[in-house]
C-alpha cells in the first residue's frame, strides 16, 4: 500500500496502475480505503504537474456568446463601440477593468477567467468614484500614468495604479473621503481634481526620504520667526526648504491641477512626519512667505493623524463665502505673529494707507522681505490695489525646478 507522496513520474505510474487495480474494491474495505488514498495522492501531484489552465478571455467571451445564441454586435454593451468590440475579440486591445465588470455582470464570465487569475475577484474598494472624472489628461502630462488614446476606457486601472503609489487604499482612503470639507476649499473647486493633486502630492513625499525625524514641539514660534526672516535674502525660499528638511519637516512644491484653486497644504505621512505643500498658483514673494508659515501653523497646532490633509485657498481668507474654522484663524494668527510681533508695530499702520518707503523701514528692522508687509497692508485694508508692484510678482516660481521648464524667458 502507498502512503506517501508521490514525487516522481515513476511513483506516478505506478500509483496508476494499482488504482486500476482496485477499481471493483468493495466499500468499507482495506483495498477501498487504499484507493481513496491513491486517488488523492495522485490529483495532488497532477495539481503540481499538469494544471489545468484558464481558458483564455477573448475565447471565453466568444464561448459565451455562442453558448447564448448571441452576435458580435451584442456585446457592444458590454465592451463599448463595434470598433471596440472588434479589437477586443481580435486581442489587438486587452479588456478593462469597466469591460471586464460589465462582462461578468451580463454574461456571467467569472472573474477569475477574466482577470487571468485563480479565485480571483474584482477590487471591491472605492466602487463610488467616477474613475473618468479624474484629469487623466493632466495626469498623463504630470507622467503619472500613460498618454494614450484608451485613457479614459483604462481610467480605473491607471488610478487604482496611482493609489498603489500613494500609499495603498488605506492610506489614501484618509485622504479621498475626509468627513468635512476644508474651510478654504473654493465651491468652484472640482473634487476629483483635488484628489488629484493629493495623490500627487502623496507619492512626491513618499519618493523623497529625508534623514532627519521631526521632534514633536520643535516647532516653536521662535523656530518660525527664524523661517520668516529667511525672506530677507534674495535665495530665501530655497533656504526655507533646506532648513526645513533639516528639521525633519518635508517640503514640496507641486503645481496645483486645473480647477483646484489650492495655495498649500499639510499633513502627516506615514512615521508622523509631518509634509508641507505648495503650489505656488499664485508666484507672489508675500503669498509665498504666508503660505508657508500659515501651514507650519497647521504643522504646530492641528495636525493629528496620519494623512489627514488641511488644503487652503488662500483666496477664501476673509471671504464671506469662507466656512467659520478655528483651525484657519489660529494658523492665521500665527502666521502674522511669526512676521509681525505685535509689540514691533502699531496695527494702524497695516490697515492705512503707508508709503514704500515707510514698508521698507519697517521690513528692514523686522529682517523680513517687505513684501510680506506690502501683502498684509493690501489684506488688512482689503484694498488690492495698493503696493501692487511691492508684492514680488513673478519671483517665486524661478527658484523652484517644478517650474523652470514652463517659465518662457
């Protein structure tokens, strides 16, 4: 009697030929209980030897729909145009994920047979987003997924691709489904374009590593202030990135997406580093500079869990539309206290009408760009018109590499 595995094609035969031999065994007898036993030993080395192969997709569609009495033209609704169900079945053009559900649910291809894959089954999570809706066309031109004509028909499979990148599904589930929207998110914002960008800006913070851990509370309004008075220097923006990576604290430029209406934004990655990120939609030296501090604010006062993210419209500040958020005024709050001491200067200087002489008198005792100062007059006042050209248009993006390829000389 055979009681061990077979490993060998000579094992195998023989094993075969004893099962011929106890095929008339009577139940409930050595000689039955022995072949139960071949017989198993031999499916589990036919398993390892010679397995059975799926059939192939295209000849499992076209089984189906000669099985169901069904033409070409029937499977438009599941696969799409003629011309689409041609390359399809011609396996000039692979099935998606959209073909491959659609396929599953009206003809009953299982989806094992479909994906190419045992015991496999369609991903289950994120079934409520509308894949086309992302701006796969900027996406392409960003190289986060490929520039082809099937963009749209292939949209769930490249997403889901980016969301491998940013994290994985639970880690970008924090981001793409946020209980409230932020307080500075314009209504005219698209919210597949802003998830976009989040996904963007989450597999940018995971490529770029940095040695140094961020110690909670290091962060002090005296470490800010040092932050504010690198606006003073002509490089101080690249200052501003390397002394922050320097703390630990990752710092991103990532050009906004075509109805976003971002400035900046913060959270925390994976570890509990804490991630600043800005646009730059706006090349100004003074909405540079708060940006930045108003989202160090965020790192100082708010941020909580992992991957949470506070986006911020800085054009939303003090618009009637803006939605009431403790958060947004105290990292205002420290913002300005980072540039301006309250005890440096007298309120009614930023809210009435001031010469360039007077910002630049009072940017040089603070040690700070007079920009900033030019900025918060313009806010205090509401009056953007004033020190229009005193706000360092255009002298931002320059020093970033993002951006050197689109700036036209």
């Amino acid at each position: 009697m055979v009681n061990k595995l077979i490993k060998t094609k000579k094992d195998y035969d023989a094993a075969l030929a004893r099962i011929e031999e106890l095929m008339d065994a009577k139940e409930r007898t050595r000689e039955a209980d022995e072949l139960e036993l071949l017989a198993k030993l031999v499916e589990l080395y036919e398993e390892s030897h010679f397995p059975i192969q799926s059939p192939d997709p295209v000849e499992a569609i076209q089984f189906r729909i000669d099985q169901l009495g069904m033409g070409r033209k029937d499977l438009i609704p599941f696969i799409g145009s003629r011309s689409k169900v041609s390359e399809v079945l011609n396996k000039k053009k692979p099935l998606s994920l959209a073909m491959m559900r659609a396929l599953n649910k009206g003809l009953g291809i299982p989806a094992e047979v479909l994906l190419q894959e045992p015991a496999a089954n369609f991903p289950s999570d994120f079934l409520q987003l509308e894949w086309n809706r992302f701006p796969l066309k900027e996406l392409a031109k960003r190289g986060l997924i490929d520039n082809t004509k099937d963009m749209k028909l292939r949209a769930e499979e490249h997403i889901r691709r980016i969301i491998q990148q940013a994290g994985g599904p639970k880690t970008v589930s924090a981001v793409l489904f946020r209980k409230s929207k932020s307080a500075r998110q314009n209504a005219k914002a698209d919210q597949y374009a802003i998830w976009a960008w989040c996904l963007h800006t989450m597999i940018l913070a995971r490529q770029n590593n940095l040695k140094q851990n961020y110690l909670k509370k290091s962060l002090t309004i005296e470490i800010l202030r040092d932050i504010a008075k690198l606006s003073y220097f002509d490089n101080g923006p690249i200052l501003a990135k390397e002394y922050l990576n320097k703390i630990g604290i990752l710092f991103l430029i990532v050009p906004h997406f075509s109805k976003t209406y971002i400035d900046g934004a913060s959270f925390l990655q994976e570890g509990r580093r804490p991630v600043i990120s800005l646009t730059l939609r706006h090349d100004r030296i003074d909405n540079f500079w708060f940006c930045l501090l108003h989202e160090l604010g965020h790192v100082v006062l708010h941020l909580a869990e992992e991957n949470e993210f506070i986006i911020d419209d800085m054009d939303m500040r003090g618009h009637k539309a803006e939605i009431e958020d403790k958060r947004e005024l105290d990292a205002d709050r420290l913002a300005e206290e980072a540039f301006v001491p309250k005890d440096e200067i007298n309120k009614a200087f930023l809210e009435s009408p001031v010469s360039s002489a007077e910002i630049d008198a009072v940017a040089n005792k603070l040690k700070i760009h007079p920009a900033i100062l030019a900025g918060r007059v313009r806010y205090e006042s509401r009056n953007y018109r004033l020190l229009s050209k005193y706000v360092g248009q255009g002298e931002i993006k320059e020093h970033f590499q993002e951006y050197k390829p689109l700036i036209k000389k």
